[in-house]
C-alpha cells in the first residue's frame, strides 16, 4: 500500500532538494516513491497528515556499544567530582558481560535499540570489544547481528588484566579474529595510552583487512596518540573521537576521505576536551556525530541530545550537525553513496525518517533535552516515540 504523507511544515533531504517548505512525500514498499511540494503531491492509497511537523531522515548512528552487562554510575559520580576517565575502566563492564547469559544480553540490547529509534535512530552499529576473548568475542558479534545494522569487531579494546599483551594481539589478529569475521563489517582498535600504541593498531588493522574488513579506529581520545595520522595512513573509513588534533592531524584528516566521527554525549561525561569540530569543518574534513553509546563514558542513545551539544558546545551550525549525524554517519559507515544508502530522504531511497513535534528541525537545538519526537518510519514501518 503506497502512503501518502502530507502536512511537512519543513522537510530535510540533505539531497539536491535541500529543505523544503509545505511539502510532503509517498513511501511505497519501504522505499521513498515521491517528494516534493504538497501542492503537487500525487494519489497514493493511504493518506497520513503530520499536521505541521518538520520531517527530516533517520539519524545514522555510527558509535556505539549495544552489547554490554553492568552499571558504571558510581564511576560516573567519581568522574564528575573529579577523577579523571581512564581507559581501564572498560575492564569493569567486560567482568559484567563475561558474567551475563546471552538472553541478558540481547535483552538489554534490545531494550537500547529500541530506545534509539524512538529517538529517530533509523541505523546504528554496534562494536564488540567487552569480551576480550574468543568465546566472549564470539556470543557479543553474534548478539550484536541480531540487534544491529553494522558490526564492528573490537577485539582490540584494551588489554586484559594479567595477559600478556604480545600474546593477546596475537589472539585479537589471530583466532579471535577468526571467530568473529563472518559477523563483522569493520575491524577497530583503541589506539591510546593505556590500550594499543601506534605499531600494535597497525598489526591488528593489516590483520582485518587481509580477513576483508574495513577499517575504524578510536584515536586521539585522552592525547595525540597517533591514532588520527594511522587511520588516515591505512585509509581507514573513521576515526573515532579526535579530541586532541595537532595541526598535522588535521590537515591529514581535511585531506583525506576518512570520517572524524564526534562523539559529544561522551566527551561531557568525561570532561574531555571537545574535539575541534568548528576546524574540522572549515578545514574541508568529514565529520560525523554518533552517541557512543556505552555503560562506562556514555550512556545514552540520544542522537538529538548529541546534536543540540555539537550546535551549543561545539559551535557547528544545525544544518553541519544535521548532516554530520545522518549523511556523516553513512560515511562513516561506507553506506552513502550506495544502492541502500542512508541518511537522505531521495526518490527511491529508503524511507527511514523521523518526525518531530516541532515545526522546524532548528528546535532540535532551540529547545535542548525536550522529548520533540513524534514518530520514526523505518524502512516504511512507523514507529511511535512513546513507549
């Protein structure tokens, strides 16, 4: 049955179209059928009318830690009167997984997934990396394809208490990467103090692309790790977090097709320094925003919430920070520019996009931490905001 949806008051396409006014649009099998004016909206079968509310497409969240067990709100509290955040705390929440069943898992899981997209989450990918050995890496990639679109395998997370860190890489470019390859779209590395150097992130990153997986790193969180300029190196699709750029990096990054994803929601809950998204953007990089959803340094599914903070803290326009967490976090995916491309709303494209309770996109920022979503239509299916 082909839907007719009127009443737009503004529509966000981040295609040739732009922003329209007045508009409407008619999704038909999943798929985007038309666009444009509502003056010259055509018949459909059914009719559905927003009355006044500003359509624009899913948020593609590109970050995230769906599959994870445990509570870290205590070192949150500890945080925020002053501990500074620390990569070993991660070890926390891989006791807590270890420990949990899969039915645990994947309803916690769920629970998130559905949560982002009451949102207006219409994609979202999922690492694993909170299981740091063959079985645990294993059951957190196969949960992870059950709830997620992409999976990213992050067997290189930090090094586990009491393991030798020779002999882990060996497992995480080894028989751990065996294990998991068949799950995952990406490979990944925490290249930091306290995680993986520069020339442990090179070893593991060759030994995922010889497997046939594409590459992500999580660099230059807590300093200039060298994270950035080895992404950048090996061509790597992001290059997560970027809150400490030199001048080279950035450079490096403008110059190149490798995604800065911006990670806002985590960097207030570890009073990090925010990356310098206002420089990136004018620089000609690509950059991303994503929730890194995760028990420990971010735990929320919020996209909006990620986006008022990047327009009010990090001095990105709504419209950069719009595009930044729907046509960025594509990239950031490898899923723009495809035949089943997110993060636009095209003749033909599919139709996963989100309504708000407000007239215009702008009140994303206007009117930060208001619940504004009314609906989110996934592949053609609405979704209520409501629980």
């Amino acid at each position: 049955m082909s839907q007719l949806v009127t009443g737009i008051a503004e529509l966000t396409t981040h295609t040739e179209l732009g922003t329209l006014t007045d508009a409407a649009l008619v999704v038909d099998g999943g798929r985007v059928a038309w666009l444009g004016p509502a003056a010259q909206a055509p018949a459909a079968d059914e009719r559905l009318d927003l009355g006044g509310r500003a359509v624009l497409p899913g948020w593609v969240d590109s970050h995230s830690h769906l599959v994870s067990a445990g509570d870290r709100s205590a070192e949150f509290v500890d945080r925020m009167a002053g501990r500074p955040y620390q990569a070993g705390g991660i070890m926390q929440t891989v006791a807590a997984t270890r420990a949990a069943s899969d039915e645990e898992l994947l309803a916690r899981a769920r629970r998130l997934r559905a949560e982002a997209l009451r949102g207006g989450t219409t994609t979202m990918e999922a690492k694993t990396g909170y299981g740091l050995d063959v079985v645990s890496e294993t059951r957190v990639a196969l949960i992870s394809a059950e709830v997620a679109d992409v999976v990213t395998y992050l067997g290189a997370h930090v090094v586990p208490e009491g393991a030798d860190r020779r002999s882990y890489v060996d497992l995480v470019t080894g028989d751990m990467l065996a294990a998991v390859e068949a799950y995952a779209s990406f490979v990944d590395v925490f290249c930091e103090t306290g995680a993986f150097d520069v020339e442990e992130s090179r070893e593991i990153l060759l030994a995922g692309r010889a497997a046939g997986l594409a590459l992500k790193v999580h660099g230059n969180q807590l300093g200039e790790s060298g994270g950035v300029a080895l992404a950048v190196e090996l061509g790597a699709t992001s290059v997560d977090h970027c809150n400490h750029l030199s001048a080279a990096d950035l450079d490096a990054l403008a110059s190149s097709d490798t995604v800065a994803t911006l990670l806002p929601a985590c960097d207030l809950s570890t009073r990090q320094p925010f990356p310098p998204a206002r420089e990136l953007v004018d620089a000609g990089a690509t950059v991303a925003i994503a929730s890194n959803c995760n028990p420990g340094s971010s735990y929320t599914t919020s996209m909006a919430f990620c986006v008022a903070t990047a327009v009010l803290q990090q001095r990105l326009t709504l419209e950069e920070a719009l595009w930044a967490a729907t046509v960025g976090g594509a990239r950031a995916l490898g899923l723009d520019g495809t035949p089943d491309a997110v993060g636009r709303l095209a003749v033909g494209g599919r139709a996963d996009l989100q309504v708000l309770d407000a007239p215009s996109a702008r009140h994303l920022a206007y009117r930060p931490g208001v619940p504004l979503h009314h609906a989110t239509c996934l592949g053609g299916v609405w979704h209520s905001a409501r629980p």
